[in-house]
C-alpha cells in the first residue's frame, strides 16, 4: 500500500499542481493532506477546489481555521498588523462556500494498516480553533514538539505546521514532519511504503514555478506579498 502525505500548501496552486501530476500522487492508493491550504499565495480558491475534487482526506490547519472563523483575539498579539491585514486581504478572497465547508474540516485523520496505527494531524491542537505554540520554531521539529503529542496512541505520527521536514522516534512512536509543499522550494512531500508489515518512509522534493509564483504574489501586492515572496530563497 502506498500514502502520500502533503501539507502546507498556502494557496501555492503551482506547488499543488506539480504534485498531483506525480506518479507519486496518481498512484496512491491514500492520499492526506494534512491542512494549511490557504494564505501566503495568491490562489486560495483553485487550491481548494483542486484538492476537494481530487477526493483527498482534508485536514484542517491553523490558517484554514483563520479563513472559516477570522483570526481569534488570542492571536491579535502574535500577528503584527500588516499580518492581521494579510489575514483580512486573503479570506476576503475565499468563496464564502469555501469558508462554509472549512469548517466542516476535521482536525485528524487515524487509521490501521497491518496493525500498524497511524494518526495524521496538522499540529497538535489547543482548542477548536488554535495549534499549540510550536516549541521549536524556526528549528526543524524534534522531541520537544513530541511530547505535545503524548495523549496519541499510534505507531506513526505524522504532522505539519512546521515548515521544515523532520523524522525522528520519541517514546516508541514515529513522528513524520512533512515539511510545506507550498512555501518551501523545492517543496516537500511523503510517501509511505507499506509491504509485509515495514513501513518505508521516503522523502521527497518537488520543483515548481517558483519564479512565476513570486511574480504573482508580488503583482497582486497584497499584504505581506513582499515579505512572503522572500520566503522561497530561504533554506
């Protein structure tokens, strides 16, 4: 059995559409998309549409509830206005549709394979609206962001939120971090293998159009466009 695990698009439609044309993607027999389809890139609505057509498990992330709800009061302090702006700018351009079914998103996927468990999520979740603050931003995921996942029985935890890819064992369990496919480039991907009980998990790097993508964003000029443009010549 094979399962492709995405995340963190952010409207990058360029990044998504990359993807879907992979063997990697049409030969999946589950594909997850674990949340974050929206902000940052210009086309919120074609990635949404594309990834509800495609039939992929969809999972709510952070920026997703953003979008459905509008930015709760706990997060005012954390986001500087021109963020709170971005955040105003791009709901204002979602399908209220879109926003309606947002909301009907769920925040984990769990599921046994071989009587191997796995448990998809965005992050681990403080409420019904926000994710835990990530204890190791700007590094790469490791045991600390684990222990926020204590209360999960699984054999394979699989996540996003964090940018960058990161894999590593904490108390028995398997933690996936998948990386963005849509603010990175390359972007990232996973694919898990599963034959005879192994499970095999292979990393993976997309390229895109991430010059055009930049001329986009810095075309449309909206808020924050500049600053999350610079974000692709980053490591």
């Amino acid at each position: 059995m094979k399962i492709i695990v995405y995340t963190d698009v952010h409207a990058n439609k360029y990044a998504l559409q990359e993807l879907q044309k992979t063997d990697d993607y049409k030969n999946a027999d589950l594909r997850v998309f674990l949340g974050d389809a929206v902000m940052m890139c210009p086309y919120p609505n074609e990635c949404l549409n594309s990834i509800w057509l495609c039939g992929d498990v969809f999972l709510m992330g952070n920026h997703d509830s953003y979008a459905a709800y509008g930015l709760p009061e706990q997060e005012y302090p954390f986001f500087k206005a021109d963020k709170r702006e971005h955040q105003k700018y791009m709901r204002s351009k979602i399908k209220t549709e879109y926003l309606e079914k947002l909301k009907t998103m769920p925040k984990e996927y769990k599921t046994e394979i071989d009587g191997i468990t796995f448990y998809f999520t965005h992050y681990a979740w403080e409420d019904d609206k926000l994710v835990m603050d990530d204890p190791d931003e700007p590094d790469a995921p490791s045991q600390n962001t684990a222990k926020l996942f204590d209360n999960i029985d699984a054999d394979y935890i699989i996540f996003g939120h964090n940018h960058k890819p990161s894999i590593f064992d904490y108390n028995n369990k398997h933690f996936i971090c998948v990386g963005s496919l849509g603010m990175k480039y390359p972007g990232n991907y996973v694919v898990l293998q599963l034959d005879d009980k192994k499970v095999n998990v292979i990393t993976k790097k997309l390229e895109f159009n991430v010059e055009r993508l930049k001329q986009d964003m810095l075309k449309e000029n909206y808020p924050r466009a500049n600053g999350y443009s610079k974000w692709f010549n980053q490591e």
